[in-house]
C-alpha cells in the first residue's frame, strides 16, 4: 500500500516538473494592444481599463503599474465575444505595480477598478486621481 503511495507521489512530481519545464520562457505578447478606458473624470464611480489584443495569446502573467494607491480591483479576461471570466479580485491596495500570474488564452483583459478612488497629492493644493497607468502581458516565447 505505501509503495503504491509513494509511486503516485513520484510520478505527480514528474508531471509538475515536466509542465514547469514546459512553460520555458516568458515574454512580452502585448504588441499592438489598444485601451479603452471608461470612468475617466468621475472619481465616484468605477473605471473601467479594457485592454484588446489583436488576435488571442496565452497569456500566464499580468503586471500592473499604477500612479498612486489603488484599491478594490477585479482582474478580467475575455473568453469570447463579450463573455469576461473573472481571474482575480484584489481587495487591498496596490501602489507602483502588481504582479499576477494565470494562465489564459484570450484576446482581451478588463480591470475595473471600483468606486471612491484615492487621490494621489502631486503637490500643495493639487491633486491626481489614483489609477491604472499601464500593463504588460507575458506568454510563452514561440506563439506566433
């Protein structure tokens, strides 16, 4: 019985080390990506970062720059034509950038970012609202 249980255990750990080994290296597979960003001037209401790929990728991490502190931001990915699956919810706050790994093939991702967004104080008297900046998409080299 423990022979049997310890050769599954062996052979598992051969299967995840052969997909770790697989995955080999990432690189950037977010060229000619477009923005589409809504919200903008209502610091109220959710903003809303729709970011399109020209044809789908596999993508297996997401990095996330922001100008300031934001919170409350749900990661999204389009499996089809209007049909967003929710990758990530993240409930604390991220300020400068995130790092998210997944694994996805798609052709678009959405971040909505909810209402009360902080503001970020450039200088005395002035003030920015906190937000996305821009992402970076990572897949396996070879896609193409």
């Amino acid at each position: 019985m423990i022979n049997k249980i310890l050769f599954c255990f062996m052979i598992g750990c051969f299967i995840g080390c052969a997909a770790l080994m697989e995955q080999g290296e990432l690189v950037r597979v977010d060229q000619g990506m477009k923005l589409t960003k809504s919200g903008a001037y209502y610091p109220s209401i959710a903003q809303i970062y729709k970011f399109s790929l020209p044809k789908r990728r596999s993508i297996q991490k997401i990095v996330i720059y922001t100008n300031g502190p934001v919170s409350n931001l749900t990661v999204y990915g389009q499996k089809e034509k209007d049909m967003w699956h929710k990758i990530k919810e993240i409930k604390g706050t991220i300020q400068g950038s995130y790092e998210l790994r997944m694994a996805m093939t798609t052709d678009g991702i959405k971040l909505v970012q909810s209402s009360g967004r902080a503001k970020k104080r450039l200088a005395w008297g002035t003030a920015e609202i906190a937000e996305i900046k821009s992402i970076e998409l990572y897949g396996s080299a070879g896609q193409d």
